[in-house]
C-alpha cells in the first residue's frame, strides 16, 4: 500500500469536462478526473473571473467601509469594496472601478498586499487584494444590483469587529490583518 503523503503534490489530471450552468458572473462544469492513486473521480467546479478587494484609507487612522445585505449569507455586513474584474480589465482599473461605484471615491495610491483564493476546494476564482490611500471623492453611478451604505470607521474599530467575529467577508479579515501587520502590530 502506497503512502498518501507520497502523493500530496502530484497534480490530478482532467480526463473530460462538460459545461453545467452559466450566467454573467459564473460558469459551473463537472470534470471527470484521475486522481494521484489512479483512481477516478468527479469534480464540481465554479468558475468565476479575478476579483478585486480594497481597503481604503481616508487618513491614517480611518477606513471606509460598505455594508449590504448579503443574499447568500442572509444577513446585512461590513466589508471592504470588492468585485470582479472585467474583461481585459487591469487589476488597477477594477479597483479604482470599484471603489468608485461602492464607496464614492478613487485613490491617488494603491498598494497590493496580496492575491489568494476565495475557496481552494471548488471555486476557481482568485482575489487581488488591495490598500487605498490619498482618496477624492469622484461621482460614479452604482452597479444596479448593489445597495449599499458607506460609512468611515476608526481602523482600530475595525480590527476589533475583526477579532469579534463581526466581519465575515474572507477578502476583508485578509485585508485587515495585512493592514495591522504593515503597521508593525
């Protein structure tokens, strides 16, 4: 009997796909694959485009964030700006985009901390997550699926609703701690 461990870095191989559902935001297929053991398998895969996340500082001391009711989560939270990426879109452009549209404002300076994956088991999608600073209000109109309400908050405030458990959003808590940590706390 072969030890698993030995096979923990060998790549799964797909042995077929087919298209299951598709919308303007995801596609979902089911792939057929042949794991490490030589065993076969199905994989239920959603597929969505680069996201972008960004937490924008109004000074030093204090982060806009936007609050919405969350279909899925059934439940209204707190969380940084974050979308998707558009076609042919630069990281750069969905960001301002998005901060513009969720929260009213563009920054004379963005500053990358990360990118990660939203959920490692099913969904394809990769998140770039970015800090904003020198913000100007700007007029933009709002993406017709979102209601939001905008509000600034005291960057400790902030960590605190972290460490409460108050912030749900994965994109946000990453962005937060990386915040904290730059901040040499």
């Amino acid at each position: 009997m072969t030890d698993r461990r030995q096979l923990a870095r060998i790549p799964w191989r797909r042995l077929s796909t087919r298209p299951v559902y598709e919308n303007g935001w995801i596609r979902v297929r089911e792939d057929q694959v042949a794991m490490p053991d030589g065993e076969t398998s199905i994989y239920g895969v959603v597929e969505c485009g680069g996201c972008v996340g960004v937490l924008p500082f109004l000074d030093t001391d204090t982060v806009v964030m936007v609050g919405q009711y969350r279909y899925v989560a059934g439940g209204f939270y707190w969380e940084m700006p974050t979308g998707g990426m558009q076609p042919g879109e630069s990281e750069a452009a969905a960001v301002q985009r998005e901060l513009a549209e969720e929260a009213g404002y563009e920054a004379d300076r963005l500053v990358k901390l990360c990118a990660c994956h939203t959920s490692k088991s099913v969904v394809e999608e990769t998140a770039n997550i970015y800090v904003a600073e020198g913000l100007r209000p700007v007029q933009r109109p709002a993406d017709p699926t979102e209601f939001i309400e905008v509000r600034a908050f005291p960057f400790d405030e902030v960590v605190r609703m972290v460490e409460r458990d108050q912030i749900k959003d994965s994109m946000t808590i990453i962005a937060v701690l990386h915040a904290l940590r730059r901040r040499g706390r």
